[in-house]
C-alpha cells in the first residue's frame, strides 16, 4: 500500500510541468534560506540591542564618575582660591562649570531605568545646590574686606556637607546601575545562545531542504534527461530510439516528438535518396549550362548535356581527364591551378575569358567554380558551371566599336563647325564691309534703296553673331577654349557688366535695376567668358520682355555657406516661358518663340553657348519660373576649377 502511494505520488510529480518543477526545486531551499536569514537578522538585532544596553550601562557609570570627580575638584579649587586668593586655583572650577551641563544631558538621555531615574533627579538638585555653594564660596572671598575669615570657614563647611550628599546620591545611582548591568551581561549572553542556536538549526533545515531539493531535481528531471540524450545520439547515427514512458510534462512530450522525428527521418532519407537521383538526372540535362564536377585535384568526374553541347566533347571522353584541356595554350599552364586555389580560399572563384572547344575552335566563357566540402568542412571536390557568352562579348564589341564611331562623328562635326565658321567669315567680312560703306552714302539713295542697305547690314551682323557662337561652342566642345580663371570680384563685375549691357536694356524701355551681395564675396572665373555669360542673359531678358518694366542683374552668396560660392542671377517682370517648353532650354538652335510671329531676333545658341561657358568654369546654370516673369541663375564656385570639371564641361 505505501509502495503503491509512493509510485503513485512519484507519477503526480513526474507529470507536473517543469515551470513547476523549477518553482518547487529552486524555492523550497530559497524559503528556507529566507527564513534562515530573517532569524539570524532578528537574532543578530537583539543582539545588538543587549550590547548597546551594556556600553549604555557603561556610559552611565563613567559619566557618573566625572559628575563626582568634576565637584571634588572644583570644591578643592575653591576651597584653596578662598585661603590664597589665587586665581590659579580656579581653573578646576571653571572647567567644571563648562563641562557640568554637558554631562548631566547625556545622562539625562542614557539612562531609561525607572529607579535609576528617580535617583538622577535627586542627583541633579543637589549637584545644583553644590554648585550654587561653590559660586557663593567664590563671591564671597572675592569681597574679603567685608567678609571675615569665620564667614569663609563656614562656607567651606557647608560645601564639604553638600558634596557628601553628592557623593551618596552618586554612589545610589551606581549601586542601582550596577544590578542593571548585570542583568544586561546576563541577557547578552542568553541572546548569545540562542543566536548559536538557531545558527545550527537554520544550517541543519537547509541542507535538508538543498538534499531534498537535489533529489526531486535529479528524480523528475536530470534522469529522464540523461535517457533522452542517450536516444538523441541513437537518432543521430540513425538507430532505432530505447522506448521510454510517455508522460504530460515537457520532457515527456519532448521524448515523443524525438520518436515521431526518428519514423519522419527514415520516411524523408527515402525521399531525399529520390531526390538526389532526380536531381542528377535534372543536372544531366541541362543543355544552356555546363554543369560537371571535379575532384580535389581537377579531374572531371560528371558531365552533362549542357557541357557537352558547349564544348563538344562526350562524357566517355573527359571523365577521368584534367579539366585544363578546356583552357587555351597561353592560359592553360597557370589559369587553372589559380581558379582551383581562389575556390578552396574563398569558397568560389569566377572567371570570363576565352575557352577551346574540341574542334578547336575558341569561345567566350562565363566560369563558375565552387568548392564542395562535407558537414565538417573538409574538401570533397568542386562544382564547375561553364556559359557561353561569345554573342554577348560580339555585342559589347559592337557596342564598344559605336561608341568610338560617336565620338569620332562628334569631334568630326566639331571640325567641320569650326572649319565652316572660319570659312564664312571671309565673305561676310566684306558683305558687311560694302554695306557699311552704302550706310555712309545712305544720303544719295532713295528710301527703298537704304531700306534694303539697313536689312543687308543687318542680316550680317546677324549672320556673323551666329557664327561666333558656333565657333565658341565648337571650340569648346573640340577642347581648344582657353579657360584663364582668376581671382573676380563680383560685385565690380557686377558694375562693369551694367555698364556694358545698359544700352540693350535701355533700348528696350526698360528699367535696368543692380543687386550687388552682401560682403565682398569672390569666385575664380575666367573674366572675359564670365561677362560674355552675363551680356547673353541680359540681352535675352531685354529681348523678350515686352510687357514688362524691368530686368535685374545681381548676385548672391550660396544657400549652402560661404564655400559653396556665388549665385548670379538675371530676372524681368515679362511674359515668361511657357511651363510645356522650360524642357527645351538651353538646347542649340531650339528658339522657343520661333513659330510665333514676332520680330524678336536670335539663332537659338545664346543659352546653349552660356551653358557650356558655365560648366567650363565648373559651374552650373539654370531656371527658375518667376512671380511673373522669368529668372535664369548660375552659380560658380570660390575655389580653383578642377581640371576634371572642365573636362566633364567640354565632354558634354
């Protein structure tokens, strides 16, 4: 019966959760543990208690003592100041009369014996009347003349009678404190005891509770753990699991998820045995790729369809073979071995180049090669996966050979552009020579005669302005600007600028307003492009505002700080452009008004032109939509234009 409710018992516990388990086995020794603590604390308080009673016990006794001897030599020094008149001889009363007070406070405060009270206030009223005697004994032998040496005996023998009293209320209180501090000795040492005691007891409690706690760890877990692991490493070399007894808590549901993964696994290695056959097969036929395998040592030991489209050669006829025969004779001595060593380091190695089939003939490869190691990490072989790339190389190749076709196409347009400028420039020369000197006889010509002079003149200058601004951007373009940056004030360029361009702007009835930036900010430009950028601005400012007041040059520092350089800007109160063609700025021979019927004159090169000048300078021009009208900004920089930014200038 006991056996059967001891199994019983067992089974309850084996089947608890191990949450609880936990629970029960780390706080049974932590409560005893606790309760240890708290009675050694309370043990150790009274303790502690009972030794402050007996220092207080000693406390009081010494300062009974100083209460006694401080009147007896105060008595003595009165006595000897009333026969001498000496002063020396009141040194022990006045220390008495400083340190009196102090003492009778503490004992005031120590002492919490009921009878020993009581004998501390008689104490106090006869130390007061000692000390009222010796203040009388004083004043009275200071005033000699009057006193006589009768008064000064009786004095004195009134202060030896009030220190006898002194003397037997003292000697009450230390006969009383004495009783108390051996019953205070007597407890510290039962305290002492019990203290030893439960000391003892709080140990034995707690080793019981720790080897009780041991076993109902080592019962409902450590064991059942030792089996599981026993079956986890029957599980790991694929034998069958020892059959153990399920139970409800953790480890219980545990060990039969280990039996149901052991049945899964030798369900899956059928399949996975399946798989890899499937997946050979898969490999087998791949016909885009070659996919074979190597040995450690590079010899081929599988090959498939995709290998022996691309190369040419039958799996009878390079297994057993090193794989190097796949490499031509100027990389076949060195290439291999490294592509193999690059794999074993880094895991894989890849490579593009050229590779021979088994006619002979060559083909652009794209190579893959990835070392194959087992679960602890030790080589077993490599994976090789070869492309053929040779269409996509004949297309860079072509690709490449455009490119250079574009490039010289554009420096040839560039030549041509600058040739053309220079050859039209001759006879346009004398075009406009001969019509200047029609303008000069204009007086002998009738109206339609210097009507048609005024449009051949004007036509010239036209024609010629747009042939320097071909010859500018062709320059630049072909690399022969010469950029001589320097050191710009620019608020007197800003004025020079204004100078300049005040016809234009005045001829157009405008007003022509100047901002100059705060400070005295600089940029490193070249001065004769810069101001050539600011003229084209203003003059299309002029040109097209038709229905505004003003147009205005300024500039300003960068948003961005001091080092981010200098913004210069050209604004009016006209038309604007139309938001659809903003797009198209800055594009040569594009004038966006062209199809509109105005007699507003251009050749479509004057923003391409400033643009170029600007990224010459390592700048970058821009626009901005104004409130009405219109805003054309660009922005230089502070510091030296780097020779890359002029190229990337004449580049584009």
């Amino acid at each position: 019966m006991s056996a059967r409710r001891s199994a019983l018992l067992m089974r309850i516990w084996t089947d608890r959760p191990l949450a609880f388990k936990g629970l029960v086995v780390v706080a049974m020794p932590l409560t005893i543990l606790l309760g240890s603590l708290v009675s050694l604390y309370l043990a150790s308080s009274a303790e502690t208690r009972a030794e402050d009673d007996v220092r207080r016990a000693f406390a009081i006794q010494r300062d009974i003592y100083q209460v006694h001897a401080l009147l007896a030599e105060a008595a003595t020094g009165v006595r000897g100041y009333a026969l001498t008149r000496e002063d020396r001889f009141l040194v022990p009363y006045r220390a008495a009369e400083i340190e009196l007070p102090a003492t009778l406070r503490r004992l005031d405060i120590a002492i919490e014996d009921p009878v020993v009270s009581r004998y501390f206030v008689d104490l106090l009223q006869v130390t007061e009347e000692k000390r009222a005697s010796l203040r009388a004994t004083v004043e009275l032998a200071r005033s000699e003349e009057a006193a006589s040496s009768e008064a000064i005996e009786q004095a004195l023998m009134a202060n030896k009678l009030t220190l006898d009293t002194v003397r037997r209320e003292i000697e009450k209180i230390q006969a009383r404190e004495a009783v108390v501090l051996d019953e205070r000795r007597a407890l510290v040492d039962e305290v002492r005891r019990r203290f030893l005691t439960l000391t003892a007891v709080s140990g034995l409690v707690g080793l019981l509770g720790s080897l009780a706690a041991v076993y109902l760890f080592s019962t409902g877990i450590v064991r059942r753990v030792s089996k599981l692991e026993h079956n986890a490493e029957l599980l790991a070399r694929g034998e069958r699991l020892v059959d153990l007894p399920e139970e409800a808590d953790e480890i219980g549901r545990l060990t039969v998820k280990l039996g149901r993964a052991s049945a899964l696994l030798r369900e899956r290695e059928d399949d996975l045995r399946t798989s890899e056959e499937r997946f050979r097969l898969v490999i087998e036929r791949v016909r885009d790729y070659g996919i074979f395998t190597l040995d450690r040592q590079g010899i081929v030991t599988s090959w498939n369809l995709g290998a022996e489209r691309i190369k040419g050669w039958q799996s009878d006829e390079v297994l057993g073979k090193h794989f190097s025969r796949f490499y031509p004779d100027e990389t076949r001595d060195f290439l291999p071995a490294l592509m193999l060593e690059r794999a074993r380091a880094n895991g894989s190695a890849e490579d593009e180049g050229w590779r021979v089939r088994k006619d002979g003939t060559r083909f652009w490869a794209n190579v893959v090669i990835t070392a194959l190691r087992d679960e602890n990490g030790a080589l077993q072989g490599f994976a090789k996966v070869t492309r053929d790339m040779t269409e996509r190389r004949r297309s860079e190749e072509a690709l490449q050979l455009a490119r250079e076709e574009a490039v010289a196409a554009s420096l040839a347009k560039s030549e041509f552009l600058s040739r053309t400028s220079h050859e039209l420039r001759t006879p346009l020369n004398a075009i406009l020579g001969f019509g200047q000197l029609l303008e000069i006889d204009a007086e002998n010509l009738s109206g339609r005669h210097q009507e048609a002079v005024e449009r051949i003149t004007r036509a010239g200058r036209h024609l010629l302005a747009l042939i320097d601004d071909l010859l500018d951007i062709s320059t630049i373009e072909a690399g022969g600007a010469e950029i001589e940056p320097e050191r710009i004030d620019v608020a007197a360029l800003l004025r020079e600028a204004r100078d300049l361009a005040e016809p234009i702007v005045a001829s157009a009835g405008l007003r022509f307003d100047l901002t100059l930036p705060a400070g005295s900010p600089s940029v490193h430009a070249d001065r004769r492009r810069l101001t050539q950028v600011i003229l084209n601005l203003v003059g299309n400012a002029a040109k097209y505002n038709t229905g505004g007041e003003f147009v205005r040059l300024g500039a300003e520092a960068a948003p961005d700080g001091p080092d981010g350089g200098v913004i210069f800007f050209v604004e009016d109160d006209g038309p604007g452009i139309d938001p659809g063609k903003i797009n198209r700025l800055f594009t040569a021979f594009d004038r966006l008004g062209q199809n509109q019927r105005t007699k507003t004159e251009g050749t479509g090169l004057g923003l391409a032109l400033s643009k170029t000048l600007v990224q010459s300078m390592g700048g970058e021009i821009g626009y901005t939509a104004g409130q009405p009208g219109a805003r054309f900004w660009f922005r230089l920089g502070s510091k030296v234009v780097r020779d890359e930014a002029v190229t990337q200038a004449q580049e584009g």
